[in-house]
C-alpha cells in the first residue's frame, strides 16, 4: 500500500493541445484552461493562441490552438477522464474525424513516456500519433520548450519543426 501512496502524490508534468474551430474559438481555449485549473491541475504555462486552416477539409472553419503545461497529481488516465469531461462540459459532442469542434484536447506529453491503450471508446497514445507533423502542435510547443524532445522519435522539436512543408511553415500564424 504505500507504493500506491507514493505513486498517488507524484508530480507529473504534461503538455496539452488545444484547439477549437467552432463559436468564440479564442473564449473556447481560454474556458477549457480555466476548467483544467478548477480540477485543480496547475496550469505552469501556456502558449500564445495561434490560427491555422482547418485540415484535411479547409472548407471548415480555421482553428485556433495553444499548449499548455501542466502539472498534476492525477495518473495519465484519471487526467484523460478528467480532459474528456471538460471537453463534454464546453459542448465538444462525437462527430466525425476532423470535423468542426468546439473544444479538442489532447495529452501531447506525459513524463515524457511512450503509452499506447484503449480506454473505453477512446484510444490513448502518448505522445500523440501525429503531433510531430503538425505546424499547430510544434510551434507552441517550442514556444515553451525549445529543448523539447519526442519521446518516441528520440528528436528534438527544432529538427522536427524543420521537417515540416514550406506549406506547413507558412501555413501557421499567431492569432
């Protein structure tokens, strides 16, 4: 039993994606912070907003998405519950793949560790599938963290940030 009670009071540190392309997107970002903070989750830092095109469909509505670090007591599950009940509180309802959202966030980084589960109807992989392709999730990472390394990839977020397209580059702006 005291394992477990020692486990239950580390500290872990994680980073979160953030991103909404429906209503006051800005407003949506700014509320699923402050929800994250009232389950008492210590918000360390937070990224400027930053504006994309929606993707692969840019027909919807563009995006806007920020990072955050965070600290917290709660193991990578019970956080994953807790982002899904915010999610669901600001509105976000299981559409499609890809289409419009109120509210989307996603475990970027936990500990730093590679985790791959499925939880109920949701699969969980950290660090996210994808995320080192994204210009929307690697440019306000490295606002935070330029010595940030993908714990998978063994790479730093500098050379993967220079593995995206002009495209990619150009494609991103702050919001």
């Amino acid at each position: 039993m005291k394992k477990q009670d020692i486990l239950e009071n580390q500290v872990n540190l994680a980073y979160l994606a953030l991103g909404s392309n429906l209503g006051d997107k800005k407003n949506n970002l700014n509320k699923s912070i402050d929800l994250i903070q009232k389950e008492g989750i210590l918000v360390k830092k937070k990224s400027k907003f930053y504006s994309t095109k929606s993707w692969p469909n840019e027909n919807y509505p563009d995006f806007i998405n920020s990072i955050i670090l965070i600290e917290t007591k709660l193991n990578l599950t019970k956080l994953f519950l807790k982002i899904k009940k915010i999610e669901k509180k600001l509105g976000r309802i299981k559409s499609k793949r890809n289409h419009p959202r109120v509210c989307d966030i996603d475990i970027i980084d936990y500990n730093g560790k590679i985790t791959h589960r499925k939880l109920g109807n949701h699969k969980l992989n950290i660090p996210h599938k994808r995320m080192h392709n994204r210009n929307f999730v690697l440019f306000p990472l490295y606002e935070l963290d330029k010595d940030w390394v993908h714990p998978k990839l063994n790479k730093n977020i500098v050379i993967l940030m220079s593995n995206l397209t002009s495209d990619q580059l150009l494609g991103i702006k702050i919001a």
